[in-house]
C-alpha cells in the first residue's frame, strides 16, 4: 500500500521541559506539499486549530512531519479531534494519531484512534478504539491477523470531540493513554523497530478524515 507524504514546517519554542510547537493553529509558515491534504486555521470547538482533510484513497495516510529529526526516548502529547468525512464510505473511522521515531515517509511508529469506534453498539468495534502500528512491516492488518487484540484497544472516546493522546516512549516501550486516564489504554512491549530506534515526530492522519490538532508537545527524555 502506498504511504502518501505530507510535509508541514513548524516553528519551535524552546523549553526546560522539551518543545513546544508554537502556533500550531496559526503559522503563516505551513506548507503542505501533497495536494491530496487540505491544510487550513481554524477555530474548532473553542479552540485554536489546524484542520486537515485527508482526499487520499481508502486505506492511505499522510504523515504532518514536526521540525524534530532525532526523538528517541520521552513524552509526546496532542489535542485531537476527527470524524470521517461527509461522503466516506462506510468503513471511514476518522483516523488521527501520533508518529515517532519516523526514518522516512515510509518507516515509523505510530499509534492512532478510530473516534467511531469509541461508543459503537458493537463491542468487537469498541475494541479496535486505538491502534499500533509499525510501518512498513508490521501495519495494522497484520498485526489483527497475526497477534488479535494485542497491538490495539477500547478507549471512550466520540466523533468530532477533543481527545487528549499522551504517548511515553521508552527503549522498546511505548504507552497511549487517552483523556488524562491514569492507566494506559495501551501498551507495547516490544516496538517493532527496537530500542535503539531515532527519529522525528509527525501527526499522522488518515484517509477519509476531517482531523483537528492543537496543544502538540514533544519532551525528550534523553
């Protein structure tokens, strides 16, 4: 499956506690280079946004690469809403989540929501709420296929509302929780391309979805 690139510059602040991406919402500076990946300011259920739609086909992704090029251990943390877009097909989930360690378009971690899923009547759906996956080897069909239940989770969440995402990264470890929730919704054990791992952090979008972020952070833990 293609993996589509979409690259936006960010400014950074410096911060004793790491980086903080400064006006998100309202950086002149964007520039977005895949013309399947609408980029605009917004204001978004009381909040300072950027919006993006992602126009690709069913089952591709755009990356939103942050000016960070060798995260390896620490915090990363994001307010983020989506919902599918009106026309999607039915198996849109509004997709949205967090990249790290990103080598290449190609080649990163990352973990993700799937809003719709949150408060679905069926639980199997409920249960596909969060996501891990590890691109290009281990996407998300093969994960389902090979290790059921282990690379994804049940999280409370709802189409279109803000959803805080904080992602711990450690060696080989890594952590979602969702909501301020004292307990992870997910853990993985064993990232897939291993402790030693560098790289940069991006927002990751996927297709078929109208996705809101703010309030991105990034604290190194090394």
């Amino acid at each position: 499956m293609s993996r589509p690139f979409c690259l936006l510059l960010l400014p950074l602040l410096a911060a004793a506690s790491g980086r903080t991406f400064s006006n998100l919402e309202a950086d002149p500076q964007l520039r977005p280079v895949s013309a399947a990946v609408g980029i605009r300011h917004a204001q978004y259920a009381a909040r300072a946004a950027l919006e993006a739609d992602d126009l690709h086909a069913p089952g591709a992704c755009c990356l939103v690469p942050l000016s960070i090029q060798d995260f390896h251990n620490g915090t990363i943390e994001a307010l983020v809403a989506g919902r599918p877009q009106q026309g999607a097909r039915d198996g849109a989930r509004g997709f949205l989540g967090i990249a790290f360690r990103v080598q290449s378009p190609e080649r990163y971690e990352a973990f993700y929501i799937r809003p719709t899923n949150g408060r679905a009547p069926d639980q199997l759906r409920r249960n596909h709420a969060t996501q891990y996956i590890s691109e290009p080897e281990y996407p998300w069909q093969r994960l389902r296929s090979e290790t059921p239940g282990l690379y994804e989770s049940y999280a409370d969440m709802e189409p279109g509302v803000w959803a805080h995402l904080r992602i711990e990264v450690e060696g080989d470890h890594a952590r979602l929780f969702v909501n301020d929730a004292p307990q992870p919704v997910l853990i993985v054990n064993d990232l897939k391309h291993g402790a030693g791992t560098r790289g940069g952090v991006a927002l990751w979008i996927g297709s078929e979805t109208q996705g809101y972020f703010s309030a991105v952070s990034v604290r190194r833990g090394d």
